[in-house]
C-alpha cells in the first residue's frame, strides 16, 4: 500500500501550474481576440485598425524601438504629455493594460510595405496643372485669404480675411497634420494628412488638381522656396519622398538610415528659403539632414547631433537651427553651415520649437517658445542664446504667434486645467499683458493673423466650436464663426512671406 500524499503535496503541481499560467497571462492575452477587441475599441479610431497610424502614430514593433514595453504600459494608463493621447488607467484594469502593451509590439500577420511602385499606382490626376482658368471663381484678396482646418468632421473652410466670411468648405483626406503649404504665388495649397496621402488643391478654382499617397504614416510635407518640388516625411516607411509640384509625380524616394544601416522615421521636413533645401529632422538617429535637389535628384548632407533632437525652430536666416533634446531639459544650437553645435540652451519642461516666434527687443532679436511639460514661455537672445526670460504661465503651451505689425504675442495654455485660457504678451515689456478665456471648459487655441496684423482668428477646439474674430489693437473680440473643431488656422501671406509671427 502506497502513502497518500500530503494535501499540499499534492497542491503543489496545481500551484505551479496555476502560477506559470498567470505569468503567460499577459502574453497570452496580447494575442488573443479580447485584446483585438480592446484595441479596435480604444485604440484603433487615432492609431488605425492595422495599427498603421491615423490621428496616432503607427504601433509597430519598427515604430516602438526606442520605447520600452514598461514604458508603454506607463502610456496607455496614464497618457502622453503635450499630445492628444488620453489615459486610461480609470477605464482598464491592469492586465488590460499589459496585455494592449504586448500587442503593440507583435509584428502584424502582413508586413506593411509602401514602397515605389504602391506611390506611383496611388497616382491621381482630376484635374491636372494647365487644365483649369487662371482666374479665381471668386473675389477676395488672394493673399488674405485663411484655410481653416475643422478636424471635428475632416472638412477644411476657406474665409476671406478681409470680411472675415467663409468663402467655401470642401472635404479633406482623414487626418490632416502639420499644416497646409502653399505655392510662392499662392494659388495652390498642398495638405498632408497622417495616413500618407498629399493633396493639391487650386485655390483659383476649388478643385482637387492631384492626389498621391506618399508613405503609410506620414508626419507632415514641405514644398521648396521655388515651388518646384514638394517632399514628404515618413514615419512607416522610414523614408524621405520627393515628388514634382506641378501634378505629384514622383521623383525620387530616399531611405532614412545612417552609415551602419540604422533606419529612422522623420520627424519632420522643412523647406530653407534662403538655402534652397529641405531639412529633415530625425526620430530614431542622432543627425539632421539637408536635402538639396538639382536636376531632380535629391543630394544628402548629414549632420551628427549630440542627442535625439524632437523639434526643430529656424532663425529668420536660416543660419542655425535650434532642436529640442529628447529628454525635454535642452535646446541644441545647430550652424547649418558647418554642421556643428554652437550652443546648449536650458530648457526644461520640452519647448515646443516648431511654433517659436521671434521679434525685435532692444536692438536684439528674441525668440519666444512656449513649453509642453510646464506653464512657462522661454525668451531667447539670439545673438548670445541666453535665455533672458521665462514667463510663468497658468498651463503647459502648445501655440505661439504674433505679427510684425502687432505689439503682442499670444500663446495659448492647452494642456491642463487652464487649457481655456489664453495669455497675451507685450513684446516690449516681456509681461503678461491680458489673459482671455473666451469658452469656459473649452480648449482656446492657435491664433493667425491677417496679413496686415489687423485682425486674428483663435479657435475653440470642440465639435461644438468656433473660430473667434479679435481686433489685434484693441484685443476685443468681433465675432464668432461656428466650425467643427477647428484647430489650425493659414492666412496665405503670412505663410508664403514667411511672416516672423507665424509658424514656417
């Protein structure tokens, strides 16, 4: 006759079953279609069904290289400062969490691929540059007019910023980001939106010329001084794509690594007026690249950088370039002549560079940024690049703008509590002059001016929303034009002259 085994002898096998099984839990879950359902539930509207980006990044195993997974699961339950990702650690339980986090990081069961011949068969051609009048089908001062981006309903409203009256509304690609460009002249505009496709449309005649999809998850587009070319920056495929202005034919498409092979999604691509380049700000190496184009083929100049640099913002010269160091603590001063470093900048709480502005302050010019981890506005000497001010402010930033012809620089607060504010600043005395709040518990943000600085739009971001009609002297509000959730607003010679108050 055998012994009986103890009770917890026997419990033991059980226990470490039951224990393993518990540690698989979460991978187990990252495959399984719960976790599907809870992506396509709470993800998929900003971040795509397949995961190939929208309003949100794409969540691929190329994209998540440099996050790791503890820190993703940080993301989802409590959000992502100075971006529109919500937390969700009221809405999911632990175990939700990981097991989203898991997901994201396996491959997809197709590798995603967008190379030369999927642009090209994307090609569209409704109306081609040449076939339509060269006369507008309206009347209105060409360079004063504003592209009004709704992103409540993805419809785009074109005003006449003389009357301040809406001239038409059209539907646009899902997802417009990184604002419209225009031709020098100013009758076409180029719209880029997240999921890759490029826009042109004539402002003469209202019409879609050409259409072209430029990548799976575009960051934004830039067009070149002379018009000539308009080039796209890629978060998948890690790619530069250049193509011809005039119908979006493409012409060349460039892979973004460096020199052992380490590829990189692109920030962002700006156009250099005064260099005649385009320079492209890179996510996952440490370079800058100016792109040169002659003849249609696109020409390299790579640029070491000390860190990872997130945002770029440009001197009116286009001298030096001043990039935002991953770690959100300092801004980098780049000689785009040489390439080298020149000047660390102490900026803590992550400047958002990209909407900076500048003007003249007792003989120097300034640069002015608003930040997106604190309630600060940073002031900049540009000759000495000391930062020689921080202005306090009720919230986290997100826009800044001013105008020439305006004594006043307006930032919004954004993020946080307050983010229905927003702070007026006079530029001569550096002080808060005003603080607005023109719809209680909405987001107030994103000014424009007209092209005289006589007027400016602010919008209220909700699908419920507006854009507001101020008087610039005077900082009394005119009138309200009802949009659904309007975000960025374009005047066509602030833009194209690159007015010192705008963003470039």
């Amino acid at each position: 006759m055998h012994a009986r085994p103890s009770p917890i002898r026997a419990l033991k096998p059980i226990l470490a079953l039951a224990i393993s099984t518990l540690v698989l839990l979460p991978s187990l879950a990252a495959g399984s279609k719960s976790t599907e359902s809870l992506y396509q539930k709470h993800c998929a509207s900003c971040h795509g069904a397949e995961r190939l980006g929208g309003m949100g990044p794409a969540l691929l195993p190329e994209n998540l290289s440099r996050l790791r997974r503890a820190d993703a699961e940080t993301t989802i339950a409590n959000g992502r400062p100075a971006t529109q990702m919500p937390a969700f650690g009221d809405t999911l339980d632990q175990g939700s969490i990981t097991a989203l986090a898991e997901f994201i990081y396996q491959p997809p069961a197709v590798s995603p691929e967008w190379d030369r011949n999927e642009i090209q068969s994307s090609h569209l051609l409704p109306h081609p540059e040449g076939s339509l009048p060269d006369k507008p089908v309206y009347k209105a001062d060409m360079m004063n007019l504003f592209l009004v981006v709704e992103i409540g309903d993805h419809h785009v409203t074109l005003m006449d910023g003389d009357r301040m009256e809406p001239i038409h509304r059209f539907q646009s690609r899902y997802a417009l980001h990184g604002g419209p460009k225009y031709s020098p002249d100013g009758r076409y505009v180029y719209f880029g939106s997240r999921d890759g496709w490029i826009t042109k449309y004539d402002l003469y005649n209202l019409k879609v010329v050409a259409e072209v999809r430029a990548g799976i998850n575009m960051r934004n587009i830039a067009v070149s001084a002379d018009g000539q070319y308009v080039m796209a920056a890629n978060y998948l495929p890690h790619s530069l794509v250049l193509f011809d202005a005039r119908n979006l034919e493409l012409m060349d498409v460039i892979p973004v690594e460096n020199d052992t092979g380490d590829s990189s999604r692109v920030s962002a691509v700006y156009a250099a007026p005064p260099r005649g380049s385009f320079i492209a700000a890179l996510k996952d190496i440490p370079e800058a690249w100016e792109i040169t184009v002659s003849d249609g083929k696109p020409d390299v100049r790579r640029m070491q950088t000390d860190t990872w640099l997130d945002d770029f913002f440009f001197d009116p010269d286009y001298q030096h370039v001043i990039g935002a160091a991953r770690d959100g603590k300092r801004g980098y001063v780049i000689n785009l002549d040489t390439g080298k470093t020149i000047a660390e900048l102490p900026l803590p709480g992550m400047p958002h560079l990209g909407s900076g502005i500048t003007w003249e302050y007792q003989g120097h010019r300034v640069m002015a940024t608003p930040h997106f981890r604190t309630g600060a506005v940073s002031i900049i000497d540009m000759d000495t690049w000391e930062v020689i001010k921080t202005l306090k402010t009720e919230g986290p930033g997100f826009f800044m703008r001013s105008h020439e012809n305006s004594p006043y620089a307006w930032v919004d607060v954004f993020f946080g509590t307050n983010k229905d504010k927003v702070h007026i600043i006079d530029k001569q005395s550096l002080e808060i002059v005003k603080t607005l709040q023109p719809a209680p518990g909405k987001v107030a943000a994103h000014v424009e001016f007209d092209r005289y600085g006589k007027k400016l739009l602010l919008s209220i971001w909700d699908e419920d929303g507006a854009v507001i009609v101020y008087d610039a002297k005077t900082l009394e509000e005119e009138k309200r034009i009802p949009m659904n959730k309007p975000s960025g607003k374009y005047n066509v010679w602030n833009k194209t002259h690159y007015e010192e108050g705008t963003s470039h």
